[in-house]
RNA sequence: GGAGCCAUCGCCAAGUGGUAAGGCCGCAGCCUGCAAAGCUGCUAUCCCCGGUUCAAAUCCGGGUGGCUCCUCCA
C-alpha cells in the first residue's frame, strides 16, 4: 500500500507502527449544524482507506470524533435555548443517518469532546508542568509554540515572522503570535463551563483530538497512531497544532502519516454560507440516491478538488447503471470465488494511494467483457457464479453494488406508479403480439415520458426508472 | 504580504521520463418490427514560451489562468 503523506508530500509505502494492524483517527464534524456535502467527501474518502487497508488483511482500528462544544454550539444553545446535548445529540444521529445512507461504514471508536475531559485536561496539565503552556491572567491557557523546536514541520506554514502578515491578532498575553488556546476560562455566568485544577472553563479546538488518541489508543514509543487524516483545511492550523501538543505532551510524534482530503466545490465556486451555496447532505439525498451520491463524490481522487454539479452526478449515475445492468443478468444466485486477475487488478488501483479512477476503469472492463462473454454465451454458468463473486468484492472494497438490482431501478417509483407501468407494459405486449407496432410505440412514448426506460428481452419486458 | 495546489479530448478524469487508461456525449456497425439495453469500431499530443535529455504531458525556469491555507471550517 502506497499513500500521499501531506508532511513529506510524497507517496510512500504505508509500514504500520504495529505489523498487521493500522490506527487510523479522522477529524470529525463540529455538531452545530448539518452536514454538508464537504463532511460527505471526507467521510467517504477515509471510508475508501479503512475498507482498503481491511481487504489488504490489516486490522483496521478507525476513530472518528464529535466536537460536541465550542463557540458555535455555545451560541446555538443561547439562540435555542435548547441545551447543549439536545442539540449535539441531533446533529450526531442526522450525521450517522446520513452517512449511513452513504454507505460509510461506522469509525470503531467514535468519542465526544465531554467525554474525554479527564484527558484533555491531563494532557493540559502535563503541558503546564513542562512548561510548554502557560496561564493568562483570564485564565486561559495557551500553549507556547515558542517551546516548540519542530513546530511547524508539519503543515510548512510557519516562516519568519516578520515575513507572515498573518492576520491572527497580536494584542493578548501571547507569548509568541502562533500560541493557541489548550483551555478557554469562563467568561461569564451562562458560560458552559468544567471545572479543571487550572480554571474552570472548556477546551480549546485543538486539544481534544490529541488527548482523544492518547486515551483511546496504545501507540508505540515513536507515534500514537498511523495516520491522521482530515480536511485539506485542517492542517493549518489544526494538525500542526495537534502535533505540536501531543509532540510535547508524550515525547513522540502524533501520527507516522497524515493524509487530507480536497475541498468540494458546487458549480465551481466555493461552498460557503455567504455565498449561499452550502449543499447540505440531507437536500442531496432528498433529491439523489445515497449510493449514486457515493459514486460520484468518491469517483474523483480524494486528493483533488471536487466540484459538484448535476450533469456530471447524472454521468456517475449512467456508470453505476452498467454495474447493476449486469447484476440483473446474474440476480438471482450464488457466487463463487471471484476472478483472480480482476481482484488483484482491483486491489492494486486502490493500493495506489487509492487511485479510484483506475479501480473505476477496471470494473468498467470487466462488465464489458462479462456482458460481451453472457452476450455470446447467455447460460454460463461459471461466469454468473464469478461475475456474482465480483460484485460482492466490489461492495466490499468500494461501498457500491450491493442493492438488489431490479429494485436499484426502481428507486422513486411508488406503488401506484409501478401498477400503472405494468399495466401500460402489459398493453403493450398485446399489441406487440397482434403487430399492433404503433399503439405499442405510442406506449413506449408515454412511459419515456414518465421517465421510465423500457428494454425487450428474451424474457420479457423489463424498465427502469431513468 | 507569506505558504501551497492545480491546468490532459465537447464534459468528467487517470497517467509524474519511454512514446496519451476509463466514463459521458457524438458518429458508424451488429442485434431489434422499430427502439432501448448490450457488444464492436472511430474521435486528443497533454495552457503558453524557453531549457535539460537519445526520449517530457511527465524534470527545470519564466509566463497566463483557476483554487486553497495563513481567521471558524471537511
């Protein structure tokens, strides 16, 4: 297995901190709002990575955190008057229906800032006894990148200072300009506030993935874990933060390989809320399948931008079509093992720093080439056993292809509706059988105009919701 | 101001030194009552300029055009 690690920006042999198994931590959604279609794209992109790494043999331990408080949350809680874990409890099971609907498979370990107080503040704690962190007169506590020798190795931002006109400001006690909260004070009554042995308060963004991955995994004596991922926008300042406290805190480095997936973009412009353009994933699935969504956000490499629109979703749909196309032609019935080469073929696109457009184009093959070997031989029946087998590894890897096939063409259609295209159907047999080839024309025309899709076989006639 | 990423057929998108995968669309054909589906065949020299090399889409330099981060953000 081959990855892009974003520290040393190349691709290199994955070699796990333990033989056999790989730890894997993403950086999970702040529960303030929904989802969007960006939080889909990371989420789906890891969900590659973790089933590769699985069907490579690894023991795969993936952990995936709430952020359930920080300012956001705070200020919802006010505006609603609703209490925090009302609103943090919503957004985390509409962010697990939804990714369900995906086809992302549930992280291993899914742990919530309230729920590692004890670490972060003993990782705090530890940092303050160092001498890596320091208390303001508020009560804060910031960590001091200036103690720091390796701070910014990981994201290559931090030059000069006099050359970074950042626009971070400079008036607080900071020691240096780069210093970030580990633990914000109470501010005031209505505050949610946890008393620590340094101020009562809450902790800083940053600290709580660091104090999660100590808590929730064993490390060796040089990393905590294999690999960190996340958003491209989260390695400045997020990771090299992390890093720098978990660096400090445990005497090793946080993670052997970080790996950050690109940015989603609607119509070419960005995703933002003063644009007005944030496509929130449960609008998506009002209007696209889960599976056909899977398809398309995952159909480009995690590493690239991403930008969305419709007309290439409806492409990404017409491919996901010639998958279950060929379904139907083996459903029902059994697998066998699945072909050697096409396995191998597979797995070696995705062992490629999961090159998904090669693993995509492979499968592409293979249906052209099954199809073509049913379209000369239509009762073969080791090719449908294998061809059956195929299919089963192609959901293992990828997430995709494992509906039922007829009813894959039928998402959308309700009951009435199919009554009515069955009797419509079967009209049209009957004047097909009496040569009545206009009116079974006509009813073609109608049925397209449904939005049905209507093919002749040696079986009968079968549709498909277009 | 600082730090990066990207630019391949009408559209989406692989390929990072050895002579351009795949999908959509389009065209021709097989099949079909006609279609659809399926199959077959056809369709690019890689943003521009210069350099390195026997050889470059791939490396280097300079442009042009997009995008991201440096502030909450997947």
């Amino acid at each position: 297995m081959q990855i892009y690690d974003s520290v040393q920006k190349i691709k290199v042999p994955f070699e796990p901190i333990r033989k056999g198994e790989a730890s894997i931590y993403v950086c999970g959604p702040t529960v303030y709002d929904d989802a969007h279609l960006g939080h889909a794209r990371s989420s789906l992109a890891f969900d590659l990575l973790s089933r590769t790494l699985k069907a490579l043999g690894y023991k795969v331990t993936l952990a995936k955190n709430f952020t359930d408080i920080d300012d956001k949350i705070i200020k919802k809680v006010e505006e609603s008057g609703k209490s925090m874990e009302e609103i943090t409890s919503y957004y985390i099971n509409r962010y697990f229906e939804e990714m369900e609907a995906l086809g992302v498979q549930r992280a291993d370990i899914e742990p919530k800032a309230t729920e590692s107080l004890q670490a972060i503040e003993a990782m705090i704690q530890k940092l303050i006894d160092k001498d890596v962190a320091y208390i303001i007169s508020n009560g804060d506590v910031y960590f001091d990148t200036g103690k720091d020798a390796h701070y910014g190795e990981i994201s290559h931002q931090v030059g000069d200072d006099e050359d970074n006109q950042s626009r971070v400001e400079h008036t607080s006690e900071k020691r240096n300009p780069k210093d970030f909260a580990l633990w914000k004070a109470c501010k005031g009554e209505e505050d949610i506030c946890f008393d620590t042995a340094f101020s009562s308060g809450r902790p800083g963004w940053h600290i709580e993935c660091s104090a999660m991955i100590e808590k929730y995994f064993e490390g060796t004596e040089k990393y905590s874990i294999d690999i960190h991922g996340g958003g491209a926008d989260l390695l400045f300042p997020h990771h090299e933060n992390e890093a720098a406290q978990s660096r400090c805190a445990t005497g090793h480095e946080l993670a052997k390989y970080w790996m950050h997936n690109g940015f989603v973009q609607i119509n070419g412009e960005k995703m933002s809320k003063s644009l007005g353009n944030s496509f929130f994933l449960k609008d998506a699935l009002k209007v696209y399948d889960g599976e056909v969504l899977r398809y398309y956000l995952n159909s480009v490499h995690y590493r690239n931008d991403f930008n969305f629109n419709e007309e290439d979703l409806l492409t990404a749909k017409k491919r996901l079509d010639k998958l279950y196309r060929l379904k139907k032609r083996v459903t029902p019935g059994k697998g066998s093992s699945t072909n050697k080469a096409f396995k191998q073929s597979l797995l070696n696109a995705m062992s490629d720093d999961l090159n998904i457009s090669i693993a995509l184009s492979v499968i592409d093959e293979m249906i052209a080439t099954t199809n073509e070997k049913f379209d000369a031989n239509p009762k073969d029946k080791a090719l449908k056993k294998e061809t059956i087998a195929n299919i089963e590894f192609i959901e293992t890897l990828l997430g995709f292809g494992g509906k039922e096939p007829f009813s894959y063409f039928q998402i959308g259609v309700d009951e009435a509706l199919k009554e009515k295209i069955e009797t419509l159907l079967e009209e049209r047999t009957q004047a097909k059988k009496a040569k009545d080839f206009t009116r079974s024309d006509t009813i073609r025309d109608e049925l397209i105009s449904m939005g049905i899709a209507i093919m002749d076989t040696a079986d009968g006639t079968v549709w498909e919701k277009a």
